[in-house]
C-alpha cells in the first residue's frame, strides 16, 4: 500500500506560518502528491514529537522557538547550521535527521532581489538567533564590517565570537548611540511588535541604506516606517520567506540544498505566486 509523503512545518506559534502556501504551489509544479501541514509543537514537546514521526515523513521546517532543539536533534548538519547553532530544516530519511540552515541563503537571495550582490559594510538592528543568520549571509556577500545594534549589548558576545569565527570585524552599540559611517544595508531581525521610539528608529534610517526587515507578517514596521519618513527603500521579509522555501523544497526531495531541482524556475514562480500574488 502506498503511502502519502508528509512535511510539516512547527512552531509555537504557528497558526501564521504561510509556509504551506509556499510548500503546495511547489510540489504542485513537480507533480508530486505531498502533505504538507502546520503543526503546533513546544520546545519542551520537540523531542518526543520528532521520535513518534513516522517513515512516510520526508522533512520538517522549524521556526520559533525550535531552531535551537532541532539543532540538536540533527545527525549532521550543514555549515550555516554549525556556523549558527540553529536549524529551520530537517531532511528526514531512514539514515537520520539532515540539519539546514536556509535562512541564511533565502536572506542571500533575497537581497540579490533588491540588487544588492556585493557588501562592505552591513548593520544589523538585534541581537536573537536571526541576527547569527544575518552575520554569516553578509560574510558571504563580502562584508569586511558588520555593526550590530542592540538593547542590550552585554548580550552580543556570541555575535562577536562568530565574526571573529568569519574573520569579520563585528561592532557593538546600543540604539542611543551614533552609527560609525553609512552602510550599505541595515537588517532588521527584531520582531514586528517590538517596541522603537521614534529618535531611536530615525537614527538608524539616516545612515541605514536598504532596509531589509525579516518580518512580513506585521507590515509596515517602526523601523520600516522610519526608512520611508528619510525617504530610503524598505523590504519585508517576505522575499526571504521564499527563497529560504525554495532551499528546503530541494532538501526535502533530494537531500542536497546545493543543487537546483528540476524545473526550479518554474517552482520559484509558482512559489513567488502563492506568496505575493504575481
């Protein structure tokens, strides 16, 4: 008897996940007859919920608060995971659990989206598991220097290990503080209700360039209200959303995010489509 292959994507909480979305257009376009569901999952449940899954499950997509659990519960795992200590992907198959990071190439082409393929200097605005994304996506578009803002920048000393890790000069200061020069994109990995005044957000658009937000859901946010009150460019999240998609459809049906599906270009705009509309 045949069975159904299944993903799911958890998180807590998950209720606002568009990753179904993204994950049926694709399977669709490969003709390839897919569950794909959402699925409420506590860090404290990770563990045993990961051990009751079934053969016929192929991957897992993982978002907040269990980037950090599914880490752990990878039998190997690529370099942006180790660089970052946090997997959003999970290939699963008889031989274990495969561990990914693909925030950090959905960030890199979702800037190359925006035009931006080469950096030098980058601001980061956070200080969470995102913001280690956003370190390693800079190195690998040649930033020689990344700025970090942060509430509390006693808390940014992993940030500062991995930049030294990437041979990345990594700077630190709080929001009431003045930017050391302008940079070439500012990435936002706050989340969307967190709480800016309006100087703090104006201080960062003025020196800022592009702003990338990570989040979609909560549009337009502070800071990308600000950008648009200085007359700069802001982005949502929501390209980043895609393309770290289209990386976990390639590990889920291949195991390999390296290398390019068939018939990728038609997945991505079927995948583009579901998501924004065009």
């Amino acid at each position: 008897m045949l069975v159904t292959p299944r993903c799911e994507v958890w998180g807590d909480p998950i209720g606002h996940s568009r990753s179904p979305e993204l994950h049926h257009a694709a399977y669709r376009v490969l003709g390839l007859d897919w569950e794909y569901e959402r699925r409420q999952v506590t860090e404290a449940q990770f563990a045993d919920e990961l051990n009751l899954l079934g053969p016929r499950f192929r991957g897992l997509s993982v978002t907040m608060p269990l980037k950090a659990a599914a880490y752990r519960a990878a039998g190997r795992r690529d370099r942006r995971a180790q660089l970052t200590g946090a997997v959003n992907t999970l290939s699963l198959s008889s031989r274990g659990a495969l561990g990914f990071n693909t925030d950090v190439g959905g960030l890199v082409q979702a800037l190359g989206d925006e035009g931006l393929h080469e950096l030098e200097r980058v601001q980061i605005v956070g200080a969470g598991a995102t913001a280690t994304s956003a370190i390693v996506a800079a190195v690998e578009m040649g930033a020689s220097h990344v700025d970090i803002v942060a509430r509390r920048p006693e808390a940014t000393h992993h940030l500062v290990v991995l930049g030294e890790a990437l041979d990345v000069k990594v700077n630190v200061r709080a929001f009431d503080t003045s930017a050391a020069g302008d940079v070439d994109v500012t990435i936002a990995t706050l989340p969307g209700d967190a709480p800016l005044s309006d100087a703090h957000s104006d201080a960062l658009a003025r020196t800022g360039g592009i702003l990338f937000d990570v989040v979609y859901g909560q549009w337009p946010t502070p800071l990308a209200t600000a950008w648009e009150r200085s007359g700069g460019t802001a982005v949502s999240g929501l390209g980043m959303l895609l393309h770290q998609a289209v990386l976990q459809v390639r590990a889920f049906t291949t195991g390999d995010i390296e290398e390019p599906i068939a018939d990728e270009p038609a997945v991505l705009a079927a995948m583009r489509a579901a998501l924004m509309g065009d």
